[in-house]
C-alpha cells in the first residue's frame, strides 16, 4: 500500500510539474492575443478593400482605338495566320498521334498472326506425332 502511495505521489508531482511548465501567464498571453486580433482585422480591412477596387477595376473598360485601317487590316490577317498556324499544329499531332497508333496496332497484329502460327505448328506436331521429341 505504501508503494502505492509513493507511485501515485510521483506521478500526481509529474503532472503538475508538466502544467506548470507548459502553462502560460494570462499577463504574458493578453499582449499578443490582442496584437493577433489586430492584426485579423487589418487582414479582413484589406481584403474589403482589395474587392472593392477590383470591382471598380471590372467597371472600366479600356478606350482603345485603331491607329489606322492598315494596322487593323494587318492585325486581322496576323490572328488568322495565327489560327491556321494552330490548326496546322493540331492536325499535324494528331496525324503523328494516328501513326503511332497504326504502328503499334501492326505490330500487334504481327505478334498474333505469330502466335497463331506457332499454335497451329504445336497443334500440327500433336496430331502428326512424327517427330521424337513428343514421344519422350
């Protein structure tokens, strides 16, 4: 019994020593709680602020005119050389994509017209019986 008291002693002293060493003064913790709750509102402020100037941003629409007839002729002529540019590309992948496919598609048809024929050579030679390594 007296072993139990001297167990229980030491751990009930172990875990004050642990509270008192991780416990932390309400004098030394309000600073800081404040300055975290400050500094929350100067975030959420900001943030309103932020949304309202971006949508003042989304109001304004840009004024920009032509500097002439050529430069806007020739500004057409560029973003449609620029489509055909991309749609070449597009086709030119997607042909090289085709052939990639057809290429793995032959070979795999290779290996089972040569599958089929080394089974048809096996079922050959079991029904022939001819040569002597089937009979050993």
């Amino acid at each position: 019994m007296k072993k139990l008291f001297i167990i229980f002693g030491a751990i009930s002293a172990i875990f004050l020593m642990v509270s008192n060493a991780t416990a932390v003064p309400q004098i030394h913790s309000e600073p800081i709680m404040k300055n975290i709750s400050d500094n929350n509102q100067q975030v959420t402020l900001l943030k309103e602020k932020l949304e309202v100037y971006i949508e003042k941003l989304n109001y304004i629409t840009p004024n920009i005119q032509p500097t002439g007839i050529f430069r806007l002729i020739f500004d057409i002529i560029l973003a449609i050389i620029n489509l055909i540019i991309d749609f070449i590309n597009l086709l030119t992948e997607f042909i090289q994509d085709i052939l990639q496919l057809s290429s793995a598609l032959i070979i795999a048809l290779v290996a089972l017209i040569n599958m089929i024929i080394q089974f048809l050579e096996w079922l050959q030679g079991l029904i022939n019986l001819v040569t002597p390594d089937f009979i050993q």
